[in-house]
C-alpha cells in the first residue's frame, strides 16, 4: 500500500531536482524548464493531499495552478525571445542591465 | 506487491530520471523532450491518485502545449542566434548542496509528522463535482483566470511583436 508519505517524498525530490536545474542552468529557457519541474511536483503534493484526505479543493486548485503555469511560459518565453533579439545571447549571468 | 505499488514504483522511477535528465543533458532540445516524459509521468501519477480527468487536463496543457512553446522558442532562438544551443551548467556542487539541503528539510518534517493517513476507498470519478465547483463556489476564480490567460496571451504576443 502506497501512503501519502511516498507520494510526497516522491514530489520533494522531484523539487529538489527542479531547484538544482534553476540553479545551475545558464540558459534561460534552461532555468525555465526547472521552474517547471518545481511546478509540477507541487501538483503532485495538491492531488495527494486531495486524494487522501477526500477533498476537492486540492483539485480544483491544481486546475488553476496549471492554468496559470502555461500563461507564465507563454509569457517567459516571449521574454526569452525578446531577450534574444537585443541582447543576442542566451545565458542569465549576462543579463545584468539591473545591476548596479 | 499490489499493481498499485508496482505501478507506483514504476512511474516514480520513470518521473526522477526524466527529471535528472532534464536538468542535467547539455543539449536544451533533448531537455525538452525529457520534460515532456516528466510531465507525462506526472500524469501517471494523477491516474494512481484515480483522477483520470486531471491526467487528460495534465496532457493537454502541459504535454501538449508548454512542451510545443518550448520547442518553438527554442526553434526561434537558435534561428536568431545562428547556432545550436548548447548549455554548459555552472555552480554544479553549490546547487547540488542547496537542492539536498531542501530535499533534507522537507524529507525531516515529513518524517516528523504524522501522515499516517489512512486512504479512502475508490471514490467516484470527481470530474462532475470538480465543474460543479468551478461554476459554483470558484466561479469568479474561474472568471478572473478566464482574465488572465487573455492578459497572457496579449502580453506574450506584445513581446514578441516584430518591430515594424
């Protein structure tokens, strides 16, 4: 029998390995793709939650957080590609415009 | 072992190392493509939970359509740029370290507290109550979202406007 401790345990390390790809990716569609990863082990803690204390919440919650993550890459994205044609490169460290 | 576990154990070992990949593969495509396997395990994931109606939404917007922009903008930027995109990973052992270190604190709190949930039973296909709530309850969540994807969506194509 698989408990509500394995589903979480399962979506922490799945976060972890998001955190670290956020981390260490130079490239910002890179650091994009672990934020999606953290996103979705987060998911996978709502549906549990749900799942095992009988509540609906956690669905219709994981409902919007899906929603809106695809507005997020849409919009990061056209960021991205927008950064790529002024700055003509691809790696965070060297967007640093903001920096003082 | 029930079907449950095995099916459980396999679809969590399929998530951590299309997720390893993701992080780790120097070419940015192949990421792509392995988060496409990680989101598709996620919806594994949702059907072991027996939410089969958040599995079809999981395809859809995730396997479907991020996974489509991410190849598209990938595709626009190596155009733009004029070489492959390649991605050399930098601060490998300090993200390794930090990621650990989170994975340790919320492994220990899991571990302090007492989750010892018992699971409910087979429970209906919660596909009817989950729209029963978004037009009931979360009707104006679902109306302001609605708003959102809109803003997104003109957002994201000011940005990416071309210049004449």
């Amino acid at each position: 029998m698989i408990g509500l401790s394995s589903y979480l345990v399962l979506a922490a390390l799945m976060f972890s390995i998001g955190l670290f790809g956020v981390l260490t990716r130079r490239n910002a569609v890179g650091i994009l793709l672990g934020i999606e990863l953290m996103l979705n082990a987060v998911n996978i803690n709502l549906v549990a939650f749900a799942r095992f204390h009988g509540d609906l919440l956690g669905l219709v919650f994981t409902l919007f957080t899906i929603s809106i993550t695809v507005a997020e890459v849409a919009v990061g994205l056209a960021i991205v590609i927008v950064i790529f044609r002024v700055r003509r490169t691809v790696e965070a460290d060297r967007l640093d415009l903001l920096r003082w | 072992m029930t079907l449950e576990a095995v099916g459980f154990w396999v679809v969590a070992v399929v998530l951590l190392a299309s997720s390893l990949a993701v992080v780790l593969t120097p070419n940015l495509f192949h990421a792509v493509l392995y988060l496409a396997a990680a989101l598709v395990a996620t919806g594994a994931i949702f059907l072991l939970l027996e939410q089969p109606f958040l599995f079809a939404v999981q395809l859809l917007l995730y396997a479907g359509g991020v996974v489509t922009i991410v190849v598209f903008a990938i595709m626009l930027t190596e155009r733009l740029i004029g070489e492959r995109v390649r991605q050399t990973s930098r601060h490998l052992v300090n993200g390794a370290i930090v990621a650990a270190a989170v994975f340790a604190g919320i492994a220990g709190f899991l571990l302090r507290s007492p989750l010892a949930t018992p699971r409910p039973g087979p429970v209906d296909d919660a596909t009817v109550a989950i729209g029963r709530a978004l037009v009931g309850p979360f009707a104006v969540t679902l109306e302001l979202l609605g708003v959102l994807l809109v803003t997104a969506l003109l957002g994201a194509l000011y940005f990416a406007r071309s210049d004449e």
